[in-house]
C-alpha cells in the first residue's frame, strides 16, 4: 500500500472519531480545517520529494558498504555540451545513464544514436517536460511517456523501460501512467543544483554530499557541466568511488528484453 494511501486511510479514521467523539467533548469544525490542512501538507511534500515513495515507488539509492554510484544526466540531448560530455565520460571509462525529452532527441537522433553507441543507458524524462507537466490528464501523462519510449526505440532500437518524472514531481495520476505502462521510475538522493547554483559550489555539494549507491542528479543543459563533471569525476577518481550505470547498481533489468518472433 502507498503512503498516499495509508495517510487517506489515516484521515478518515480521524475524521471518524472526531465526529462520534463528538458525544464525549465539545465538538468543533475547526478540528476538521485542521486535520484537513495537514493533510494537504502533506500530500505536497509526498508530491515533491520523490524519495519519499509518497505516490510512487523509485529507486533513487541503492544501500551498500562498496564505494559504487550512478551518475545521471537530464533534459538533454543537448546539442552543445552532449557530445562534449560523451568525450568526457569516455576519457574516464565511466558509463552514465540519460533521461532524455522526447521533443529534444527528436531533433538531436545522431546524438541521441551516439548516447547509445557508446555505452550509456537512456531512460525517458517525459515528450515535453512542460512547466505543467504534473496538471496533465491521464491519457496526455500517458502519451508523454509513449511518445519518447517510441523515438527511443525507433532511433536506438531499444525500449527502455526507465522513466524519471520531470521536476521530480509525483501525482496519482502520473503513478497510474507509469504502472499502466510498466516503466521503472528512477530518482535520484543527490541532486547537484547544478541549474541554480555556480559550479564552485554545484562541485561543493556534490563532493560533500556522496555516500555509497547514491544516484547523483546532473543536467547536460547546465553551461558548466563539463568542468563540474571532469572535477567531480577526479574527486571521485581520486577517493576510489566507482561509477556505474543504473542498471548494475540498482541490479536490474531496465530494458525490455528483444522479442524473437
Ligand atoms: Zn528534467
């Protein structure tokens, strides 16, 4: 059962005694606003944080003694730093894992072809990633995820089966889109900032902040993601943390497998 569900379950309960006990003390609506309101808190919170597993299940940090993690990058393909980035990780040996917009790697297919040619895992990141992404109905939810797992597949000749929810938002009904369609919602428990802090301080965090099986969060849209990832990957180097992809850290399948016909 989903905390989201257990907390409804919760909210009932208490409604109910509030209301029979309203025989015993003195009854008062304001205990309903009350209640009512922590709910809705924490609805948002379970909305926002991805780890919480509020909505929806993801794997964002696998609990292990070995120096092991998994970087990935968002929201790219992007034309500039992508290609740099895939020299980049080459120059280390280190495989990463790419949650790609579909509207992007529809116009980027080479880049996106590279992505897989060399080594790295794609997992969907949604068709648009529009600001209101999380406002969408069912069935738009459900072609967002669709239409990208197609382009993927079209362009790569693999379906991958991970998806990472824009923003890292969960609602009810992007959960239902993403059972219905069986994917594998991956997290993450570092995010670098990258997007809205200088990479001095981006470096800064990261470097503070890794722990073993951490999935850490990257952009490839970032201006200064090459310098942040070189420096971040010596620092690692340097403290014998292994990168690994997502899929060898978590243990898990996370393409569908080729069907013979
Ligand atoms: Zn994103």
């Amino acid at each position: 059962m989903s905390a989201n569900k257990i907390i409804n379950l919760v909210y009932l309960y208490l409604l109910l005694l509030l209301m029979g006990g309203g025989w015993f003390w003195e009854w008062s609506w304001w205990w309903v606003v009350y209640i009512t309101l922590l709910l809705m808190a924490l609805k948002i919170l379970g909305s926002v944080f991805i780890q919480l597993n509020f909505y929806l299940i993801s794997h964002c940090s696998i609990k292990t003694g070995e120096r092991t993690i998994a970087l990935t990058f968002d929201d790219g393909p992007d034309e500039n730093n992508t290609p740099r980035l895939l020299d980049l990780l080459d120059q280390f040996g280190v495989k990463a894992t790419f949650f790609v917009i579909g509207q992007k790697a529809k116009k980027q297919r080479a880049l996106l072809k590279m992505i897989h040619n060399k080594g790295h895992l794609l997992g969907n990141h949604s068709y648009t990633h529009a600001r209101f992404f999380d406002l969408f109905n069912f069935w738009r939810m459900r072609n967002e995820l669709l239409w990208t797992h197609e382009l993927i597949y079209r362009i790569t000749g693999i379906k991958t089966l991970m998806f990472r929810p824009p923003y890292g938002v969960t609602t009810p009904v992007l959960a239902r889109a993403v059972n219905r369609l069986g994917y594998i919602s991956i997290g993450w428990s570092l995010r670098s900032l990258d997007t809205c802090r200088t990479p001095d301080k981006t470096l800064e965090r990261l470097i503070s902040k890794t722990q073993p099986g951490a999935i850490v969060l990257l952009h490839d849209t970032t201006t200064n993601i090459i310098d942040i990832t070189r420096n971040y990957l010596e620092w690692l180097q340097k403290n014998q943390f292994q990168v690994v992809s997502v899929s060898q850290l978590l243990s898990m399948e996370v393409y569908e497998p080729y069907k013979t016909q």
